[in-house]
C-alpha cells in the first residue's frame, strides 16, 4: 500500500512538473509572440488578449469545450497563427521591398530623362565690325526654347552660351553701331555664330539759324529732296569663313510706306547684288539652302551703302 502511494506521489509529481514546463515553454513562446506582433505594429492590448485566451485555453478540462477551445487556440499556435503571422508579415515586407524597388526604377528612370533633356552645347557669338576688328563693348542676348538671356561679350568679342538642342534667335548690339540678328540651330554639337555690326552714321545733319526765312528754308527742303536719291546699296552675302555664298538669295523690305513693298534678287558669283533705293532705313534679309536665315536693318542717307551679311550653316 505505502509503495503504491508513493509511486502515486511520484506520477503526480512528474504531471505537474510536465505541466509546469509546458506552462513554462508556453509562456516564453506567447512573449516571443507578443513581441513579433509588437514589433509588426500590432496592438499591446490584442497581444495580451491573445495570451491570455491562450493561458485560459490551456486550463481548460478535457472534453468537447476544451477541445474547441484547443482548435482555436492551440491550431493557430501550431499552424493558422503561424501562417498568419508569416503571412502578414512577408506580403507586407515583400510589396514594400517592391515598391521601393518600383520607386527606385522610377527615379533611375527620371534621373535618365533629366540627363537627356538638359544635355546642352556651347554656342559662341562672335562680335565684329565690318572691318573684321572685334568689339568688346557689344551686348549679345540669345532666345528660343522659351527662354532670353542677355550677356556681354569678353575682350575677344566672343560670348559663350549653355544651350540645349534647338532653333535660336541671335541679337548683338553696341552704342554706335546697327543691331545685328541671325538664327542658329543647334543639333547635338557646339555651334559659333559670327554677327557684323555696321557703324551707324552721322544722320542729324545741321539745321539753319531760327532766324532764317522761308524762302531759306525752301531752298533747303529743295536741295534735301535733291539728296534722297536714288542711291546704290550693294549687299554680300559669305559665309562663317568668309567666302562667298553665291546661292543666296536677298531680300529687301521697305515699311516706311502706307504699303510695305519688298524686291528679291539672287546674287551673282561673287555672292553681291545691288539695289537703287532712296534715302530711307531698309530690312536686307539673306537666304540660302543649307543655311540659316539672316536678316539686318540698313539706312540709306545720302549716299551709297554698302553691307555684308553673314549666314551659319544649318546644322540641322
């Protein structure tokens, strides 16, 4: 009797230090658990819920209850939770390692595209006089792309501009002296483009004494309608290295009328051509395949003129 008691002690006692380990084992993986929802930005408080239903599942007695309970608990311990978690978690962690890829491939992406679009070249304005002698007070403003910008020119009479691939329109311009216009396009190369200021001239002419009489006055209306002309403009058109483009055709326009009028003539061999015109301010624009078009204002006053216009070829 006393040792079937005994051994009845003993399997008791090893129940409940099983049970104990178990409770043990069970709890440290509950508090694992808890911590990997915590970490996943679960709830505290739905932690705690869920290990507490799982210690109140675990003291449940045998039977239909306790096996119900132990299918919600004890199988999503084993399996639903398990997969839940991983489940939850992983997608989670997996669509956000593609998005950031997907924004990482977008940024590349974008990153190319701004390389592309702000690719530019140089493009050099050379300022001279109809001489050939540089200016170093002339002012050079280049536009198109939508944007102006204005810049003065070195020592050399040179101005450098960062400029994308595109059509542009050149202006130069200098106290005492004619502005000067071109276009230029530029296609995936540098490109220098030569402007040539004319020198403007002395046009204010002297005016008699206030004292002077009608008849005076008339004279001198007489003798100034006796000056206007006509007068010969010679025009030469040459390209950026100076030699003559004799496939050019000049146009010149006249809008100091009611009636705007024009008159085109081609050149010769030599790249010239001349007009017969009075005194008056005048639009001489230079045309050619394979260049870009030049246009320039020239005034006649009271003598002969000439001008040379200067065409860049057309990169494009």
């Amino acid at each position: 009797m006393r040792s079937n008691a005994k051994r009845k002690r003993t399997e008791t006692r090893s129940i409940q230090s099983s049970v104990q380990i178990l409770l043990t084992v069970s709890g440290i993986v509950f508090l694992l658990a808890g911590l990997v929802l915590a970490a996943s930005g679960a709830s505290i408080s739905g932690a705690v819920g869920s290990v507490t239903d799982r210690w109140d599942g675990s003291a449940q007695p045998a039977g239909d209850d306790a096996d119900q309970v132990t299918d919600d608990t004890g199988g999503a311990d084993s399996g639903d939770g398990a997969n839940g978690t991983s489940g939850g978690d992983e997608p989670a962690e997996t669509d956000g390692g593609d998005g950031g890829t997907d924004a990482g491939n977008e940024s590349d992406g974008s990153a190319d595209d701004g390389d592309t679009g702000d690719e530019t070249h140089v493009l050099t304005a050379v300022v001279e006089t109809q001489d050939g002698d540089t200016l170093d007070n002339a002012t050079v403003t280049v536009s198109g792309a939508g944007t102006t910008t204005e810049s003065g020119v070195g020592q050399n009479g040179e101005a450098d501009f960062e400029r994308a691939n595109g059509d542009y329109t050149v202006t130069a311009d200098a106290d005492g002296y004619r502005t000067a216009e071109t276009t230029v396009g530029i296609d995936g190369d540098d490109a220098t483009v030569p402007l040539t200021l004319e020198e403007r001239s002395d046009s204010d002419g002297s005016g008699g004494d206030s004292d002077e009489s009608d008849d005076s006055n008339s004279t001198d209306d007489d003798d100034s309608d006796d000056s206007d002309g006509p007068y010969t403009l010679a025009v030469t058109v040459e390209d950026q290295n100076g030699s003559a483009v004799d496939t050019a055709t000049v146009e010149l326009e006249d809008d100091s009328g009611i009636i705007a009028s024009s008159e085109e003539k081609a050149v010769d061999d030599d790249g010239e051509v001349e007009f017969e015109r009075e005194s008056e301010e005048y639009t001489v624009i230079a045309t050619a395949d394979g260049y870009s078009e030049t246009e320039r204002t020239v005034e006649i006053d009271g003598s002969d003129r000439e001008t040379t216009l200067t065409i860049a070829e057309d990169d494009g």
